[in-house]
C-alpha cells in the first residue's frame, strides 16, 4: 500500500494518541519528545514498532537517530514508501 | 594533607595538559588545561571567600561548570552533594535541608534554595588564569567524597555519604584490573545524582583519557548509540536498559573501538549481551554489582559468552566475584548465615561501604556479625543472591518491593506514600515488564478524591521522573489477599 505526505500525518495522529495515552493530542510536524510527557524510551519504541506495523516498513537505526521531530518521522516514512 | 578523588585529575593536568580532557554538547571541548583553569577558579573563590562548609552543593548541568565545581569541590576537601534540575523543587529542598548546605553552586544565576543559602554563580566569576604546577591544597580534611540520595521505603530519600577512601579502593580496582590510556573516549552518560556518573567522569580523568558529556534526551538509549559511534567512545559504563531498549537495532551496528563495556545498576540478560557482544566484537564485557552505598560497584564478571551461557540463571549473567577487600555473609530470614550453594540475602562489609545514612542513627540495614573471627558491620542489600560452583556470584531476586527502573533504585512504598497522601485514598504501585523486559510502574487507587489529571501533574512535582507511574488506574476496591494485604500479584494481572 502506498501513502502520500497528506495520508501519513492523520495515521500518525491516531497512532500518537494511542501509544501516548493521550486521546486529545494533535500532532504538529514541529512536534517532539519534549513536548509529549508520556514519549520516552520505552514508549518510543512502541511508538516506532506501531509505525512499522501500520506502513509496511522497517526504520534503519541510521534514520531512527535521525529523527528528533514528527516532521522527521513523516519525511522518514515518505522516503521508504517510494524506496 | 589526605589526597583527595581530585588528585588523579590533577596528576593527569600535569602528564597531559593539552589532551582533551571534557567533551560538552554542541561539541565544546576542553583539554586538561583549560579545565584546570575552570577549576583553579572555583577552588581560588572558596579559598577567598573562606568556605569551611564540609558539604557543597552543586545544582548540575551538562556544562564545563559542572565538571570544573565537582572537581573544585574535592580538591578543596569537601563533599559536594549534587543537585538536578530534573527532579522536583521539593526533593532539592529535602536535600539542602537534610544536608544542611548552606553554599551552592550553579551555572544558572536565577535559581533560588531560600535565603539562608548562598549561591556562588560560577559563570559570572571573575577569570584568573592559573596553570601550572597544577596543585590544589585541600583546605578541608572531609573523609566524605560525595552525597547522593536514594529512595527510602518510608517515603523519606535517604542521603549516602560515600567516602573519598572507598572511592580510591574502587579506582585502585579498575587500574589494576583494565588498561586505560589517555587515548581512550569515556561518555558520561547519567545523571550526575546517580553514582555511575562518579565512574565515568573520575574514571576517564585516571589515566587522562576525554570524557564526553551527552546531551539532555528523552530517548536516551538512541543518542547513546549516536554518540559511541560519533565519537569513537572506546570505554563505556551503561545501565542494561540501554542493550534491552537497542536490541533489535544493534544486529545493524559494529563498534569496533569500544574496548571496555561496564554494566551495572540492573540485572544483565545473557541473551540481550550476547547480542551486544556482536554490536562490540573487540570490547571487553564485565558485569558489575554495586549500590550506592558501597561506592558504585563492587563485583565483576568478565563475560565470556560460551561461559556466561552455562553460568547464567534465568538468563541473569553473574555478578562474578566481589572486590578482595570485601568480606560477604549470605544470611536466611532469621539472619543465620546459609550454607555455600544456598540462597540468601547479600550483606556486604568492608572499607567500600558506608557506615550510615546522613542523619539516621538507626537503620535496620546495618547489623554487626562476627565472621572470620572478627565482629564486622555489615550492609544488608536485600538482594537475594547465591555462588555457584565456579565461586561465582548470582543475582537471583529482591527479598522486599524494591524494583530497579532503567538502572534508578524505586522503593514502590516511596511512590505509595506520596500517592496516598496526594489523593487521600489507598495506593499500590507495581512493577511490570515489556516484551524487552524493561521494567515500568502503574499505580492504582481506590476511590480517590482527585482526578487522574490532577494526581498525574502533583505526582510530577512531589518524586523523580524515574519514580512517575506510567499508568494511573482508579478502581473501586483494591484486591486484598487471604491476610488482608493488598494483593498485587492479582494487580499485575490488571494491567
């Protein structure tokens, strides 16, 4: 399945919400760890395996180290969409 | 004059002075020298301004600062008592009170610990420059290197003065023991409250090796892996959360210039190791014991993995042997030491331990026992642990509700005190392991007068990160076992 740009924010929201145990949270592509209380490092994780569930891909670690930002994590999955 | 934990980056200042002694973010290095000038500051301004406190306090960054204060307290002799930012206005102001600092220093000019305090800004001191020869008299003659605090299972932190003596004992180890060289990449990567940040940075200033100090994250495990392969970190000191958070990544990762790799803080999985033993092929592993209370560690195990794998209990690697000049007592409920090959409870005496908590006359944890013809003061550690037939330690469990969180000391009743008394009501915490097996709280309470908002943002400002729920759950009842306790084994179930 492919997804444009437009496709990947609203599936990341609901993903967000649920690995965050935030039900109101809007993501923004400027958004990171430190703006959501519950992102750390083990719920990074499952935030990055729900990720890879939903698109159909796998996040390198080269790219993971890379993305400090939502705007990160879209540009990421972009990238391996069209790889 | 006693030497103080100073003295080996002073030796060093004058071997290397224009090695690259610290490494802070953004790339800002400093090579002995330079710091040396920092520190000289700071140690000249205590001198001037006649500081005969025994305990300093030091509000802690990751900046040049913070290294230079450290370094400056213990050459002047005191203890310094380190204070984070991080944590809850409320703890730091248990600790200053508990300590009785009365002398903080800081990077940041606006904070504030009340009015009795004076707070020495070490950004705005005026430059003196000083270099060689490079020598810092003590002016006070404190046995005690440092303070750090842990959790206490009556709801109170408690202070652990370790001395600068078992301190040295455990350097006097490590040098004897592994090679290193003022080649060698040191990270300090934990917060300057936990102890292993003492042998990171200590650690690198024995042989003028360079220390790079990380940036703030919240996804720490990712920009350890950053930094060790940015930056060629040859000598690593890491919680074992790091290897469980990165174990499907690290098949992707070779790091051939790590040469030693530290573990302490956590049980080791065999399994999870095997793996890094891959990520790190020309390292040695050693898995190391300690507690606060017994200078940062105690034990090693060097890992071989063909060794490790007949050694391991339920995938625990060996804590191996404890340091020669500690004796060990393993003793049964009743306090009977146990026979060699049993269980029991790991009770540690020597010159590495401490011999009380700051201001706690009586603590259970201490006891004298007579052993090898001599009466001892022993540390009971609570950790449940037997030898086997190599002479090997093993960590088998706790024997009380102390729970490791990515290397932090929690005692869950610390956590359910501070509950109860935020939202007026019973709590239980438990703690609960994902398919990595790192570890994670939840807490429940029963019919409690706030909301979960509420008691969410008052939990934030009363414990530390580390200590926050990653779960609240409000039921009506708490389970209550056959005798009346609450039940949280049917707890973890709930989760």
């Amino acid at each position: 399945m492919s997804y444009n740009i437009d496709e990947i924010m609203p599936k990341l929201q609901v993903i967000f919400r649920e690995v965050f145990d935030e039900p109101n949270l809007i993501i923004k592509p400027e958004l990171t760890a430190n703006d959501v209380a519950q992102w750390d490092s083990l719920t990074h994780i499952a935030m990055i395996n729900s990720v890879e569930q939903t698109f159909g891909i796998v996040i390198p670690f080269q790219m993971l180290m890379e993305m400090e930002s939502v705007g990160d994590l879209v540009q990421g999955i972009s990238q391996l969409l069209q790889s | 004059m006693e030497k103080t934990i100073a003295h080996y980056f002073l030796e060093n200042c004058r071997r290397f002075p224009q090695q690259t002694a610290i490494v802070v973010p953004k790339d800002k290095s400093y090579t002995y020298e330079e710091l040396f000038q920092q520190v000289h500051l700071i140690y000249q301004h205590l001198v001037a301004q006649n500081i005969t406190d025994t305990r300093i306090g030091i509000y802690c960054t990751n900046d040049v600062w913070t290294v230079a204060a450290i370094l400056a307290v213990s050459a002047y002799g005191a203890a310094y008592v380190p204070i984070n930012p991080k944590f809850p206005t409320s703890r730091n102001a248990f600790i200053v009170a508990d300590c009785n600092l009365r002398c903080v220093l800081s990077s940041e000019p606006t904070i504030f610990f009340g009015e009795n305090i004076s707070l020495i800004c070490l950004s705005q001191l005026n430059n003196t420059e000083q270099v060689a020869p490079y020598y810092l008299n003590p002016q006070l003659a404190v046995d005690v290197a440092y303070i750090l605090y842990t959790s206490g299972s009556t709801g109170v932190p408690k202070g652990v003065p370790v001395k600068g003596e078992s301190v040295a004992m455990l350097f006097d180890f490590l040098l004897q023991n592994y090679h290193f060289s003022e080649k060698d990449t040191f990270l300090q990567c934990f917060e300057w409250t936990f102890d292993m940040s003492v042998l990171c940075l200590f650690g690198a200033f024995l042989k003028g090796s360079c220390c790079y100090l990380m940036e703030e994250s919240s996804i720490k495990w990712v920009q350890i892996l950053q930094y060790i392969q940015q930056y060629k970190i040859s000598v690593l000191a890491l919680v074992p959360s790091v290897i469980a958070l990165s174990q499907k990544y690290l098949p992707q990762l070779v790091f051939s210039h790590v040469r030693y790799c530290f573990f302490s803080g956590e049980a080791l999985l065999h399994s999870h190791t095997a793996v890094w033993a891959k990520t790190v092929p020309l390292a040695q592993i050693v898995n190391m014991y300690g507690l606060t209370e017994s200078a940062i560690v105690i034990s090693y195990y060097n890992f071989e993995e063909n060794i490790s794998a007949k050694e391991s209990v339920n995938d625990i690697v060996p804590i191996g042997h404890f340091f020669p000049e500690t004796t060990i007592l393993l003793v049964n409920e009743k306090g009977d030491e146990v026979n060699s090959g049993e269980i029991g409870e790991l009770c540690l005496a020597g010159k590495q331990l401490i011999v009380a908590y700051i201001n706690q006359v009586h603590e259970e944890r201490f006891f004298y026992y007579q052993k090898n013809a001599q009466t001892l003061l022993f540390y009971r550690s609570g950790d449940l642990v037997k030898r086997n037939k190599w002479g090997n330690y093993l960590y088998i469990g706790r024997n009380d509700e102390q729970v490791q969180i990515q290397g932090y000391r929690v005692e869950l009743k610390e956590i359910e005190e501070v509950l109860s008394k935020i939202a007026h009501c019973r709590a239980a915490v438990v703690a609960k392991e994902d398919e990595n097996k790192n570890a994670y709280l939840v807490a429940f309470v029963e019919k409690p007068t706030l909301d979960l908002t509420s008691i969410a943002q008052k939990m934030q400002e009363l414990v530390s990160f580390y200590m926050l729920p990653k779960k609240i759950i409000i039921l009506n009842e708490l389970p209550l076992s056959l005798n009346g306790k609450i039940d949280k084994k049917t707890l973890k179930t709930m989760v």
